[in-house]
C-alpha cells in the first residue's frame, strides 16, 4: 500500500515537471519563431549642428501592396543639405536584412552610416526576420528650392501711357489696380487686373482739376473732397457728390480711412482741423491739427500693431506753412480711451525731410520707396524697411531684397497691394524723367490665394 502511494507521488511530481518544461518550451517557441513581416514603421533622420532642422523633417510610409512609398510631406528648409545623411529606420520586426539603394551608393542599413538623398529617388529592400517575404519602398526627399525671403521684382510694362508731367495715384480696388493720372488738361483713369494690361476708361463727376493724389479708398467705396464737396465711386469711373450742409469750414484734403470710418482735413478760417465720417457724408470735427501735422504729399498706411490693435499711419509730408516734414504721425484706436496720436520723429528721427514718398505694410513690416528731401533731391535709397512699426527705418538686405537694376530712382510713384500677395511700384518723376512704368515683386513665401 506503501508502495503504491510513493509511485502515485512520483508520478504527480513528474507530471508537474513535463507541464513546466512544455510551457516554457511553448514560450520559447512563441518569442524565437522569426517574424514574415518586413513592414518599416517610422524614418527618421539626425540632427545636424549646420542643418537642425532635419531632425524635425516628418516622413509618410504608405505600405502598398507591390512597392511601398516614403515621403517627406512637408519639404525641409530652402539650402538644407541632405547629401550626407544619417537615417535612422524603424521596423515592425527586426529584419534579415536591409538595404538602401540611393542613386549614388548601396549600402546595408547598420543605423550609423550616412546616405546621400540629394536625388530622387532611393529605394529601401527589406527581407523579413524569418528570410521568407521580401519588400520594396520608395524614397522621396524633398526639400524647397526656393529661397523664402527672397523677393523676387520684374518689370512688367515699360509705359502705360506716353510719359508727360502730371499727377497720379493707384489703388487697388474690387480685384483691379485704378490708376487715376490728372496732366491739368485732361483727367484719365487706366485699370488693370495684372499691372501688365491696361485700359483706359472714361470718367465721370469729378472736378477736371482733382487733385487724384487725394483720392484714398475704403471698404467698398473711393473717395474724394474738395472745397464744400465730397466725392464717391464705387467703380472709380462714376462718381457722384454731396455738398457740406455747413458754412464752417471745407475740405483741403483727404487724409486716409482707418477704423471705418474717412478722416480729412479741412479748414475753417486760418485754422486746419481733423474730421471724421462714418458713412463719408456726414463729417464732424475732431480737434485742431498742431503745426508740425503733415497737410500734403504724405504717405499713409494701416497695419496691425504687434498688441494687435488697428494703426495708421502718415510719413513726411508738408506742412501748412510748405515746411518739408521728417515725421512718423501714428494713430491708434483703443477701446475706452478712442484715438490717439503720436509723432514718433520727437523719439527717434531716422530720415531727414521727406515728401513723395510711398508705404505699405508688408509681410509684418513696413517698407517705404522713393521720397524726395526738402531740396526735391531723390533721397539716397530706393526701399527703406522698419521692423518696430515705424520707429527706426533701414536699407533691406540687398542679397534678398534688391529691385532690378533697370529701375531707376524716383519720387510720387504709387505702391499698391494685390490680394495675392504682389507689390506693384508704378510710375513717378525723377529731377529729369517721368515714368509711367510698372514693377512687381513678391516675397516667395508669401501666399494670399
């Protein structure tokens, strides 16, 4: 009976050891079985001190049936250098091997050696862990090739209409440049949607002796004003006007439209005020304009201030005694404390005096061209730009932005901004020349389509 019951026992005690030799054979199967998946699961590539930004390059793996793709979606920084790379694969499964093949070398992927993907395309050859499936990708890396703060300036016509002395002004309005010209015998309006064809067409309701350079624009409408009238188009060939309803003052000129609403400058006796008008009609006065505010042949330009509050502002210019002026008149709109002027040229004048000239906001800065000093001579540079909103004013870096060598230095020209992101410089008057030319330009990263 003894007996029996320690054969039962040993019995019990070898079952319980093949159970646990089973199972950890059954796992040690399972974990060593080699894997057919030779899938890539992410790449990669190193950083590099030159090029920083490749390590941030994001690539897509499409695993198609017959040869799958690799691609970078967004392509890497304009100049970056991706002809000795270090790029690092991931797989599903270790593989049996694997090997990139690049237009210049073939080398089996280790993690550490560098590839040259400057041109497309490389391939990938993958063979499974268990060395019985095989896959091919496709590898395209791409990279800008061009440069994003280069602006690019061409020519388009040589003369829109045969150059005589007068005034002009363009403005871009409802999809088409309006270029209003004004030679004290007659007054013509050319429009075109390119800068490159242009149509004259006929006006009507303006005064023959408008002072076009005063025409701004608004919203949906232009306008105009002169002695006890206000003129508006909403084509810039038809206009039509209202009439002061008050003896006590009338207009010397239109300043801008900011906020909504058309600011102008108007005289009552020997004094000159700033009035405002919601609908352009109905003006009220604001306040007396101090001696040094500029009157004529200023430049005007709205933006958006870095506190993301609406500015205007007006540059150079004369004053109502024909003083030349260096000033940077800003105004601001705050809610609870309304407008608010400012003449920056009391902390920082950067230019001497300054008519004729033009300025837009641009890719988050200002940019000026052309102007002419108190003595009508062209000032010494073609473009200025200001970083800081008008406070400090320098010459554009000439290996990115630099206008053709065709152009030729002027004062009253027109700069106008299309709705795809172009600069338009068009016409002007040097000492000896008139110009009735049209330039282009565009920064290569800007895109407003």
């Amino acid at each position: 009976m003894l007996r029996q019951r320690g054969i039962y026992v040993m019995l019990l005690i070898s079952s319980f050891f093949l159970y646990i030799l089973s199972a950890c054979n059954n796992r040690n199967s399972a974990t060593t079985e080699p894997s057919d998946d030779p899938t890539l699961s992410s790449l990669t590539f190193q950083a590099q001190d030159s090029f920083p930004g490749l390590a941030k390059a994001v690539f897509v793996i499409e695993d198609r049936l017959d040869t799958g793709l690799i691609y970078n979606d967004d392509s890497l920084m304009y100049g970056t250098r991706v002809d000795s790379v270090v790029p690092r694969f991931i797989f599903n499964h270790t593989p049996a091997s694997a090997i990139l093949m690049t237009p210049f070398d073939t080398t089996p992927i280790t993690g550490y050696d560098t590839a040259n993907f400057s041109m497309n395309p490389s391939y990938l050859y993958v063979l499974s862990e268990s060395e019985k499936v095989t896959k091919w990708y496709k590898i395209l890396v791409t990279v800008h090739q061009s440069d994003p703060d280069l602006f690019v300036w061409n020519r388009l016509t040589e003369e829109i209409y045969p150059p005589i002395a007068a005034e002009q002004k363009a403005l871009w309005h409802k999809g088409a440049i309006s270029l209003f010209v004004n030679d004290g015998i007659e007054l013509r309006l050319y429009q075109s949607a390119d800068g490159a064809q242009w149509s004259q067409q006929s006006i009507s309701g303006l005064p023959a002796d408008c002072h076009v350079k005063s025409i701004i624009k608004g919203d949906d409408r232009l306008y105009y004003a002169s002695g006890k009238k206000v003129y508006f188009s909403d084509d810039g060939k038809s206009w039509s006007s209202d009439e002061l309803e008050t003896d006590d003052y009338e207009f010397v000129n239109m300043m801008l439209f900011f906020n909504d609403s058309v600011w102008a400058i108007v005289s009552k006796a020997d004094t000159l005020q700033l009035a405002v008008s919601k609908n352009g009609n109905d003006f009220y006065v604001r306040e007396d304009l101090p001696d040094n505010f500029p009157v004529s042949d200023f430049a005007s330009v709205d933006f958006v201030s870095k506190t993301y509050r609406n500015h205007s502002m007006l540059v150079g210019g004369y004053n109502k005694s024909g003083d030349a002026l260096n000033s940077r008149w800003a105004v601001e709109f705050s809610p609870g404390r309304g407008y608010r002027w400012t003449n920056l040229t009391i902390e920082q004048p950067s230019f001497s005096q300054l008519t004729g000239a033009s300025v837009i906001w641009y890719n988050k800065r200002l940019y000026m061209f052309g102007g002419a000093t108190d003595n009508y001579n062209i000032g010494e540079y073609d473009m200025l730009e200001s970083l800081d909103e008008g406070m400090t004013w320098n010459v554009p870096d000439s290996s990115h932005n630099c206008l053709p060598d065709t152009y030729r230095s002027r004062i009253g020209q027109s700069v106008v901004l299309d709705d795809k992101g172009y600069i338009y410089i068009i016409g002007g008057r040097s000492r000896t020349e008139i110009f009735t030319d049209v330039y282009r330009g565009k920064l290569n990263s800007i895109d407003w389509d």
